[in-house]
C-alpha cells in the first residue's frame, strides 16, 4: 500500500531537499504520521504547525465540516 497523495511508502514520504538539507517541499498526508524517523529533517516537516493545520483542515472536508 502507498499514500493515496504522494504515492510513496509509509516511512519515505515525497520530499524536495535544498543543499543543505532542508525539506523545502513534501507531502504532510496524515498516512505518514507515526512512521517517519524521530527528530529527522522530514518528520520536522511533517510536524510543523502549517502541516498539522492542512491535515485538520483535510480531514474536517472530509467529514464535512468547514475548512
């Protein structure tokens, strides 16, 4: 199974890194929540605070809800 946003496996989400070694661009579908390397550069990026509020946002459409 893949995650239906980014088609990647559950622990090596879709990421753009720059040359130092920052995400600059990834998928934050909550498929990937709980599966990625602790304190690793693409978990910061899952976790962020505008990542959290695109899932909730996602999952609130799906239910419904507002935006």
């Amino acid at each position: 199974m893949s995650c239906p946003t980014c088609g990647k496996h559950r622990d090596a989400p879709y990421r753009v890194y720059d040359k130092r070694g920052k995400v600059t661009q990834g998928c934050v579908d909550d498929y990937h929540t709980g599966h990625l390397i602790t304190h690793s550069e693409s978990s910061y990026w899952h976790n962020r605070p505008e990542a959290k509020k695109i899932r909730a946002s996602l999952k609130a459409m799906l239910k419904g809800g507002k935006k």
